[in-house]
C-alpha cells in the first residue's frame, strides 16, 4: 500500500499527522535532498512539500517530475503562500491537455 509524506518546517506540517500523513520537520536543504531521494525510492505515491522548503529543492523536484510515481505537490507553509504551487498545478495542467484552462490563454 502507498502511503503519503509531507516536509517542511514543523509548524507547517505538524497537523497532516493527525490525517495519517507521515510528516518530516526538515528545513535544512542538504536533509531535505537526502529525505526526498529517500521517499521517491520508497513507497511514497504522494509528497507534499512545503513552498519554502520546495524553493531549495528546485532541481530535485524537476528530475523527480519526470517519474509516474510520487506525485510532488507543493504547499504554502505558516509563512505564507509564494504562489509556487498553483504554478505548478498550472503547468502540470498544459502539460496534460495542451492548454491552459485553469486561466485562459493569455
């Protein structure tokens, strides 16, 4: 059974246990790299990552887009939202369909 990850500072993660996601308070970047190749080879089909943590991990998370499985998703921490993730979600979706439907074509 796949189970579901969640980094980033404790307080922005410290409530996804009561869920049932496995959180992992990292802030440190050089950790964070080694914790996210970790979970990508383990038996992770979601990982949630905070904006602020997920800006110092820019290129892990590019190499590991390519992979069917997990899907990495960006979320705002306690400090704010950077705008990162909806991004995300916006290219994931021109990807898929060709065109972006989320906010027209500009």
């Amino acid at each position: 059974m796949y189970k579901i990850a969640v980094m980033g500072d404790r307080d922005s993660i410290y409530g996804f246990a009561a869920v049932g996601l496995e959180p992992f308070p990292i802030t440190d970047a050089e950790e964070a790299a080694a914790k996210l190749k970790e979970l990508v080879e383990g038996n992770y089909a979601v990982i949630y990552i905070t904006e602020q943590l997920a800006a110092k991990l820019e290129k892990e998370i590019i190499h590991y887009s390519e992979r069917r499985l997990p899907a990495i998703i960006l979320i705002p921490g306690v400090s704010g939202n950077t705008g990162k993730g909806i991004q995300a979600v916006k290219r994931s979706v021109e990807q898929a369909v060709g065109s972006d439907i989320i906010f027209g074509n500009d």
